[in-house]
C-alpha cells in the first residue's frame, strides 16, 4: 500500500470527526488553544488506535484461524455503522435539546406574562470541555478504522506504524481547522449554530448507517 493511499485513506475517515469537531467548537463558543488541542488529539488518537486494535487482532489471529480476518471483517462491518449511528444521534438530539432550552423557557414566561431576558455569553466564564461527551465522539466517528486496521492485517506489506501515524496526523490537523470553524459559527450564531449542530451529527449518523446499508 502506497503512502498516498494511506494518506487518502486517513483523510476519508478523517471527514466524520472534521463534522464533529465543529460541532465542538461551536459548543466551546469562544476558542482555547489547549481544548481545541484536546478536542483534535482525541479525535486523532482514536483514529490511530482503532486501526492498531484491528491490525493487532489479525496478527494474533492469523496462524490459528486462516479465515477468521476476513470473518472479523465482515463481523465489523455488520456492526459498526448501528453503533456509530446510535451514539452520533443520540449526541446530536442532546444538542438540539440544549439549543431549544432558551426558546422553551421563553415561551413559558410570555405565557406567564412574565418579561424575558435571554442571558448573554459571558466571555470570561469558563468554557467546559465533555470529556465524557468528547470520548463518545471520538469512538463513534472511529469505528470505522477499526474495520480498515483489520484490512491493513491482511496486508503483509503494510508498515501499520507508518500507516496509523500518518492518519493521526491528518486528523489532528483536519480536526483542528473543524474546531477553529465551529468556534466561529457558534459565536456569530449561538443557539442556532447548535441546533444546527445537532442536525449535523444526526445527519452524519444516517449516512453512515445508509452508506453501510446500501453498499
């Protein structure tokens, strides 16, 4: 395998954690330096270790079970896009959820006939991260490379070192620039842009589970 090909292949399942980086960013709404390094690096370090995860278990597997990669394929790919589809929806309504919470309680004050001022972002409150959220992001947006390492197992010329490094490198970088935008849209947006990011993740969700379906 070629080092474009990799490349490639890193920068196509880069894409699904680009989408919920920005999502991300604009969760943050103001930018830090060490989240979005964060934010990047986790994205970056699942899309590493899930190539390495499948490769490793073809490698151990190999010389007991001759078919047993390709049925690990297959097992993955049966499986993966429903596990990626739950956890990328079921964040993307929570976002919606949060977005709508301001209208909502608009909405029961007027009906109380009660003056409503919407709270305005102080910037010098501090921004939290979801670290628990971030983790649940990262593994739904990498299961797919789970799927490729097993691939890479199956390739006796493969440097799966080289390979998982280059893919972590595009992906922080991806991810990175997807922050860097999220942070600008949801300070220009607020609400909207989370509604809207909400709508991305579920988006995202169905495409996977449709791209899986229909192949």
């Amino acid at each position: 395998m070629e080092l474009w090909e990799i490349a490639l292949t890193g920068l196509s399942l880069a894409m699904d954690a680009f989408a919920v980086s920005m999502c991300k960013g604009v969760e943050m709404k103001k930018f830090i330096l060490k989240y979005a390094i964060l934010i990047a690096g986790s994205f970056a370090l699942f899309q590493m270790l899930m190539p390495l995860i499948g490769w490793g278990v073809v490698t151990l597997l190999r010389g007991a079970i001759e078919s047993g990669s390709e049925r690990g394929v297959e097992i993955i790919e049966q499986s993966d896009h429903w596990i990626a589809f739950a956890l990328l929806a079921l964040l993307g309504v929570k976002m919606i959820v949060d977005s709508i919470k301001p209208w909502c309680k608009k909405r029961r004050a007027l009906k109380r006939g009660e003056e409503y001022i919407e709270e305005e972002a102080d910037p010098s409150a501090p921004v939290k991260l979801g670290v628990k959220t971030l983790l649940v992001m990262s593994i739904a947006t990498s299961i797919d490379a789970l799927a490729v390492g097993v691939t890479f197992g199956l390739l006796e010329s493969i440097n799966i070192w080289e390979a998982i490094g280059i893919i972590g490198a595009i992906t922080l970088a991806v991810c990175f620039v997807g922050v860097i935008i999220g942070v600008k849209v949801g300070a220009k947006f607020r609400h909207k842009a989370e509604f809207l990011g909400g709508l991305v993740l579920i988006a995202l969700g169905l495409k996977i589970l449709i791209e899986h379906l229909t192949a």
